[in-house]
C-alpha cells in the first residue's frame, strides 16, 4: 500500500482546504452567470451607464424629495446603491443600502457645469454574491470532514488502538494487531509494533518451552540421582545390619556400592558440564593441541569398559597431526562421550571404528558402532538434553542422556559441530568436525 509522510500530508490538507472553498465558488458563479469571467456583465454596464445619465441630466432636481424617491425605485430595480454628495461634500442624496453593502464595483465621477463642480457622486453595483459566498462555505465546511474523516481512519484510530493493543499485550493477549494506514509514519510504527510483538510471543513461547524444559530436567535429575542413592543406601544399610555376613558377600556389596557412587559421580560431573555449555560467556582453556592424540587418549581411557563386552576399538586414519586450538579437557570429554555412547549400545563381540583426519582446513572425525543404529525418532531428538530414546528411564545401558548434548555443544563451542546418523552398513554413526590452527594449515 502506497503511503505518504504527515508533512506531504499536511500540505495536501490545507492545499485541500483552500481548494475546494474556491471550486465551489466558481461553481455556483457559472450556474448564476453562465460565464466564469467576473466583470460586469453588458447588462449590467447598460443600467449603471442609464443611472448615471439619470443623475448627471437632473442635477437641478437632487433636492427634490419626488426625484429623489424616482431615483430611489431606479435604483432599487437595478440593484444598485448611490451616494450624491454637494461641492463641500454635503451628503444630498444616499441610499439606506450603501451603509450595508460590502461594494464590490464602485464606479465615481464627478458632475460639472459651467466649468465648476457641482457635486460628486458614487454608484455602487450591489453584486454581493451571496450564493457564491454560500457556495464557498459549503465547500470549506466539507473540505474539514473529509481531512478529518482521513485524519480519524490513517492517524487517529491506528493511534488509539496502539494504546489499546498495548494495554491488551500487557495483559497477556498477543493477537493484537493494528489496522494499516496510508501515513508512513504510522503505518512504520504498526511494522515496528507487529514486528515487536512477534518477538514477544516468540519469546513467550520459548519461555514456556524453557520452563517445561527446566521442570522435566528437575525431575529427571531427581530420578537419576534417587535411583543409585536409594540403591547406595540400601546396601549401606545391609553392611550396617550385618546382612553380609562372609567376606564374598561384603566384597560383593562394597563393589555395589562403589559402582553406584561412580554413577552418582558421573551424572554430577555430566551435570556441572552441562550446565557450563549453557552459557555463552563460557571462557575456554585453550591451547593447541593434536586432536588425535586427545582422540587416543579418549580411546585408551574407554579400552577397558569395552575389553569387558569383548569390544573392539578399531583406530583408522590416526598418521597425520590434527593440531588445533582448544580446551584439552572439553575436548577430552566430548570424546569420552562419544566413546562411551558407542560401548553401551553396541552388542558383545561388537566392533567401534574410530576415524580422524584432515580435510582442507578442518580436522574430521567419525565414531561408528555395530549396534542397532538410530531410529527416525532418536535421529530427530537425540542432541536433545536427558534424551536416550529408549520407551522408559531404565538405566539398563546407563548414562543420564546428557552425553551427546554435551559433545555437540563442546563441539559448536570450538567452532565445529557434531551431527548424528546411521551407517550404510549398518550401526550408530557420529561425524563431526573442528577447525584447525589457522598458522598449522596446510
């Protein structure tokens, strides 16, 4: 829609105003005089030429109340007024009307004769145009409304109703909207209000989100950690009771409890990690360092739990130097993830390929297990916080569902990204990438 400032606006109006007075104007001049010329008309040139012989031939007469009464009725039918006035400006003759009358066509001259002057006179053409004037006022009157009806639909009403959907977002209620206006500037402030609040409810609706996120994380971290410390204090209080009686069952129930606190300990730790990537702000501890070295480390940490399922960890692509800037631990961790992410799912007797190299300016890894692979549903949630794609909170492959999370957002941290998939052969299939040392490019 086509829109125009309040200053071109204004002008409009007023040019407007003045306009459509004058259009009226000439309007009811041509429908009374047939012409749009305002001088006097052949007629009207003919009466006042008689009125002035009339008083120029009877000059003797000007005192007479008879003439004076013959000239009044002349004057009368030729819609005129005069003023005759003696040589010392004496008022003789003057009609009532020439007090009233606005004149519009003085016509003057004097009388002389015998070389003196005898008297002056003053003829005035009533023309006073009434209809016109009516004409006019009309067109001014109308000239308002319509600027003010414009004035009301494009300034007035968009503004009130700004107030009005202010007040209604205040109160929750986002489907307010403004009506459009042909003013730039209102119809810049409706764009920038609609715009606003969008972003309103955008952010509202990320706010919920968050808050359910935020309940859902509360109660899920309340499960996982009831669950191994109802467990750690049940054992505790068999040793208490004396229910482990030989040495067998003691060490059975110490190794319990040991492998509970290595949970507890591991979520807490997944937990404080997960947290610190939350915020932006997060200051990284870098370095440079080989990534494939990190990438080793990772695997020989790992090596055991997967010895214990008959695992093996296949190490592809390890000859070249990754050098890269970043926090050794972070990075350790996020490998440690992936790592342990690939053991839980990936069956006894199994096999883990572990691949890092370079491709152009980023170094690229890829961790592949033989396991059942993601399903649609996993693919799509599976960076998700607490997520673990399973149907219940069984913690029968263990893990508290932040581990992935953690990987990517470490990841994205150190300017790459981690993405999840399956593959062709069959099994898990974890790619991601980071950038290497600007200076150590080759």
């Amino acid at each position: 829609m086509k829109t125009i400032r309040i200053r071109k606006f204004t002008v409009l109006s007023l040019f407007f105003i003045f306009l459509l007075p004058w259009i009226f104007f000439l309007a009811a001049h041509f429908m009374e005089t047939k012409t749009l010329h305002f001088d006097m008309t052949d007629s009207e040139r003919k009466e006042l030429n008689e009125t002035i012989h009339l008083i120029e031939t009877h000059s003797e007469n000007w005192t007479d109340k008879a003439w004076q009464k013959q000239l009044s009725r002349h004057l009368q039918k030729v819609d005129m007024s005069a003023s005759i006035l003696s040589a010392s400006d004496q008022v003789i003759f003057e009609t009532a009307a020439v007090r009233k009358h606005i004149p519009v066509k003085p016509e003057q001259f004097s009388v002389i004769e015998d070389g003196r002057i005898i008297g002056r006179v003053a003829l005035y053409h009533s023309s006073s145009r009434t209809i016109q004037w009516m004409a006019a006022f009309i067109g001014f009157i109308l000239a308002l409304l319509i600027i003010g009806m414009a004035m009301r639909r494009w300034m007035i009403t968009p503004l009130e109703q700004l107030g009005l959907s202010a007040r209604k977002i205040a109160n929750g209620d986002f489907d307010a909207r403004l009506p459009s206006s042909k003013i730039t500037e209102i119809a810049e402030v409706r764009d920038g209000f609609n715009i606003m609040v969008n972003g309103l409810q955008e952010a509202f609706q990320k706010q919920v989100e968050l808050e359910d996120e935020r309940r859902f994380m509360i109660a899920a971290v309340a499960h996982d950690l009831r669950t191994p410390l109802f467990a750690l204090r049940g054992y505790l209080d068999g040793l208490e009771q004396g229910i482990a009686q030989s040495p067998e069952k003691m060490t059975k129930y110490v190794a319990v409890c040991k492998e509970k606190s290595a949970q507890l300990d591991r979520l807490v730790e997944d937990l404080f990690t997960f947290t610190k990537t939350e915020y932006v702000e997060m200051e990284l501890n870098k370095k440079t360092v080989d990534f494939s070295q990190v990438l080793k480390q990772s695997i020989n940490t790992i090596r055991p739990q997967a010895q214990q399922k008959k695992i093996t960890i296949v190490e592809r692509a390890f000859e070249h130097e990754c050098m890269i800037s970043g926090d050794p631990h972070l990075l350790k961790r996020a490998m440690n993830n992936l790592l342990d992410n690939a053991v839980r799912h990936t069956p006894g007797a199994g096999e883990i390929v572990v691949q890092c190299d370079k491709d152009r300016d980023n170094v690229i890894f890829t961790v592949r297990d033989t396991g059942q692979g993601f399903s649609p549903e996993e693919l799509r949630r599976v960076f998700e916080p607490l997520y673990r794609g399973e149907a219940s909170r069984s913690r029968s492959t263990g893990g508290a569902g932040l581990g992935l999370t953690i990987s990517q957002r470490i990841m994205r941290r150190h300017g790459g990204d981690l993405t999840a998939g399956n593959d062709p052969e069959g099994g898990a299939l974890l790619e991601g990438w980071l950038p290497l040392e600007r200076e150590k490019l080759c």
